[in-house]
C-alpha cells in the first residue's frame, strides 16, 4: 500500500470506531495485516477508565473463543505426527469417557456436533464463581445425556473443546496450555500469548467492562477453568499478527492439513455447515474469509483471515457485546477499499410495517419482538435497531447495513417467517409466535 492508501485507511477506520467508541469509555485494538505488515495497529478508548489509561495497540486481552483455534490447531499437531487419529473414538484418548452406545469422534468435536452435554448452558452462576477443576467440569458433562445425536447438527459447544484439551493432555503428557506453550508460543515468538490468570499480574492487561443500564462497571472475574481449552487464552495485535503468519507460511501444519481445518462440516444427513475446526468459513465480496468471534465477561473478539490473499483484521475489545463484527466488516471494507453501503430509500405503507410487527423466535436465539414506531419497523427487543424497507419485504438494520431481516410466509394479514442473514455467518429463521408465548417470554 503506498502512504496515500494507508492514511485513507486510518481514516476510515477512526470514523468507524468513533461510532462505538466514546471518550472515556472502553473500546478496542484493531489491525489490518497486509502481506504480513501491519498496515493499521491503532488502540481506541480506554484500557482503564478508573485511572483514564488510554488504550494502546500493546494491550493484553483476554481473546475468549479465539483460544479455539490454537486448541484445534494442537490437535491437528498431534494427528501429523501419528498421535491422534481425529475419526478415532473418544474413548481411546480419554478410556473413562461413558459413550453410553454413541461414537463420539474427535472430529465432532472439533465442529460443534457432538452433541454432548454443554456445561455453560444451564449450571447456576454459583457453580461459576466457584472456579471447580477442569476435572470436576468434565465430570459433570460425563454425568449428562447427550443433546442430539453426534453428527446430526451444529450447536456451539464448548465442552467439546474441553475435552478436546484433556484429549492434548493425554496424548502429550503436558498440560494443553503447557503444550501450546512448547510447541506453538515460545518457537514463533508469542511472549504475550497464554492463560490470562486473574491472579497474575500482566503487564498492559486491559481491564474488562460490562455496560448496565446506570453506566459501565467492571466485569465479573469468570472461574478461568469454566473457560480452558475453549476460551482462556490472553494475547495482543503483535502475538496474533504472529499467529496469522506462522499459519500462512504452513509453519505449524502442512498445506493439506490448513485446508482440512477449514473444510465445511458434513452432517449425517449430508448437508454442509460452514464451520471447520476452530473456524467458521464464509464469503464476504465475493472473496473466500475464516474468522472466528469471541465474547466473554468484560472481552470480545474477532479475527479474520482472506484465504485468497494475504490480508487479516484483528478487533479485541475489553467491552463486553462490542459489536465487533460490525467493526470487522468495516475494516474490511477499508482494506479493499470498497465503498460504504448506502441506506435503502424503499417506502411501504403503513400496513405492510404492521404486517412484520410482532414477535419471533428460534430454538436457539431469545425472542425478538418488532414494532411499528414513527412510521419505522423498530426491534423493541434487544436492541431498539430501526429496520429500512429495501423493498420485497427485505429490511435493511439502519445501523448496520450488511444486516438484513427477509420477511415471507404471509397469513392472516402477517408474515410468519423472518429470516436474519450476515455477509459471515449462515441465515438464521424466526417463526412468528403468538401472543400468549409472547407474553410468557
């Protein structure tokens, strides 16, 4: 990029985080790697507000879910080397695991379709705060009925790389994290890359936030075990810009074994989900992107890598619901310099809007309920986003344009179906639900 192009780019992308970012308030390190280089590595906000430390593009954050590719890449590691046949069942890496008559293979785990008892999914916060042994997790998922059927579909799970690290454990004899240490940390140069523990003092570590109705507060110290080899990795811009290069330059793992992380997972019923191991996978402008989010108390994450051509963005935030995937999508827009969207100028009668009002639902996504207010489509909840009419019953979110909300399955004067579609991530339907749930949610 000449100076020219990378002063555009800083630009760009000091308008988009001024959306987000506020004086004195939490906020974020972004990067844009380009062959390698960065050419942004900006920090905006505050890394700590009580003492109005300003953010710096050194800071340490907790990288939450991030930390799954490093375990996937670690297992993948391993199976080179003839350690781990990731078709093998469980139980031959971990002999105590009850099957209870179902093959559970590593390969299902690594993808999210195991179906194996989610321990974040309903255990009281007490149970949380206590910080119990890695050991002590496992055995509460050991004890719980599967969800589904391994392979039937994809559901978010981080026990699944829970054991996936008891699966590193057990093959190598060293702790995950002592083996990410070895073999991937200290040889590529990540100083500032492990366990972020809450009792350790870290040099530029970025205190975490939550932002409540009465203003921003401090966030809770979540029990780093609930986390592990799912999401308790700390790093920075410079040790992820490392990552990404030693990825890129196959230092870690063959051509052949990157591509087969990054393959869409095959269902039972052979249908594809885009996600490989550690990486979801999509399309954005018509270029080929993994990438991978994270959010826990006080953090959240987002790194992206184009497969085609050599260019990244990295977005830690020491906010927890930064909207990093807004800020990704933006940066990527700088990067290749592509114009900003501009808002649809649709119109529709007032009938129509009240035709989409109402609320919906999926089985894994809290209810979303519309409403018509000023003559605008509104989400009353979550979020209070105004959606614009871009015509055929598409609604475009007016603070995020890439988002759109499709709405089809008219009855009774109301559509019944509303379809949310990401540029990153696969469409996800809502079914309308009456007005007796909607009052129960």
């Amino acid at each position: 990029m000449t100076i020219t192009d990378t002063v555009r780019l800083e630009t760009r992308a000091d308008a988009l985080l001024d959306r987000f970012v506020q004086p004195g308030e939490p906020g974020a390190a972004v990067a844009v790697l380009r062959d390698g280089a960065f050419v942004l590595r900006k920090g905006y906000g505050m890394a700590q507000i009580e003492w109005s430390n300003a953010m710096t593009p050194d800071a340490v954050f907790r990288i939450c879910s991030l930390t799954k590719q490093f375990t996937a890449v670690a297992v993948m590691m391993l199976a080179q080397r003839g350690l781990i046949d990731i078709d093998a069942p469980l139980e031959r890496y971990l002999p105590d695991w009850p099957a209870r008559g179902r093959v559970v293979s590593v390969r299902r785990l690594l993808n999210h379709t195991s179906g194996v008892w989610r321990h974040d999914s309903e255990l009281p916060e007490r149970t949380k705060r206590s910080n119990p042994t890695v050991e002590e997790v496992l055995a509460l998922v050991h004890d719980r009925p599967f969800e589904f059927e391994p392979g039937e579909r994809y559901v978010y799970n981080n026990s699944g790389y829970l054991l996936l690290g008891a699966v590193i454990e057990a093959v190598s004899g060293l702790a995950w994290d002592a083996f990410l240490k070895r073999e991937v940390f200290d040889p590529l140069g990540m100083a500032d890359t492990g366990v972020l523990r809450h009792g350790t003092v870290t040099p530029r570590r970025a205190q975490g936030y939550i932002k409540g109705r009465g203003g921003f507060h401090n966030a809770r110290l979540d029990a780093m075990n609930w986390s592990g080899a799912a999401g308790a990795l700390g790093s920075t811009l410079n040790d992820l810009a490392k990552w990404d290069r030693a990825l890129r330059a196959h230092r870690l793992l063959t051509p052949a074994t990157f591509e087969a992380m990054l393959a869409p997972t095959r269902l039972n019923d052979g249908s594809l989900y885009p996600y490989g191991f550690g990486w979801g996978t999509a399309q954005f402008q018509g270029r080929r992107v993994y990438h991978h989010t994270g959010g826990i108390s006080g953090f959240a994450c987002q790194m992206l890598a184009f497969r085609d051509q050599d260019l990244t963005t990295i977005v830690l935030s020491n906010l927890y619901l930064f909207p990093f995937d807004t800020v990704t999508r933006g940066l990527m827009r700088s990067a290749l310099d592509l114009d900003e969207m501009a808002p649809p100028t649709a119109a529709l009668p007032m009938s129509q809007l009240a035709a989409c009002a109402g609320a919906f639902k999926t089985a894994e996504v809290p209810m979303r309920t519309l409403a018509v207010e000023d003559g605008a489509l509104v989400f009353v909840e979550p979020n209070g986003a105004r959606l614009l009419p871009a015509g055929d019953g598409v609604f475009r979110d007016a603070a995020d344009l890439d988002i759109e909300y499709r709405f089809s399955a008219p009855r009774d004067g109301v559509f019944q179906r509303m379809d949310y579609v990401s540029p990153l991530w696969p469409s996800m339907t809502y079914a309308r639900v009456g007005a007796d749930e909607a009052m129960r949610a």
